[in-house]
C-alpha cells in the first residue's frame, strides 16, 4: 500500500519529507509554535488531504479517508471557536 506521508504536525520521517504533492513538514511542533498556527497547519494538511481524495489517491481507502476529513473539519470548527472565545475575554 502507497505511504500517505507524513502530517506537517508531526516531526515526520525523512524518507517521504518534501515529496512532490505532499504536505509541507514545516516544524510546527515546536514549543512555541501557538494553537492558531497548529489550526492552520491542520487545515493545510485537511486541504491536501481532500484533494489527495478527490484526485483518486487511495480509491480502497476513500470512504474511511472522506469521514477522517469530515471529522478533522468538525474539530477544527471547534477549536476555531474556542480560540476566537478565548480572545474575546
């Protein structure tokens, strides 16, 4: 089965880091990387993701791959909300 690659989230492994249409591996897991720049990243990562799908990448994997972006958009809904909430105080 074709590797998926590493999340930009993750410090990733070296064999797939800056493949041709893979995420970016930018080193977002530092210490002081904040919560906005996480949520954004995950969102660029979502963005790959559902255009890895709608490409045809991983036709066995689609249905279970279209739910896990689903529910990564719900998340990151939420986190948004909670991260303008919080700015608001």
């Amino acid at each position: 089965m074709e590797s998926m690659g590493s999340s930009s989230v993750s410090a990733g492994s070296a064999g797939d880091a800056g493949s041709a249409g893979e995420p970016s591996t930018a080193e977002v897991s530092k210490p002081e990387a904040s919560t906005a720049e996480l949520v954004e990243q995950l969102r660029a990562d979502r963005l790959w993701l559902l255009q890895q799908i709608d490409g045809g990448r991983w036709p066995e994997l689609r249905l279970d791959l279209a739910a896990l972006e689903r529910e990564l958009g719900q998340v990151l809904e939420q986190a948004q909300e909670k991260l303008n909430l919080g700015s608001n105080s």
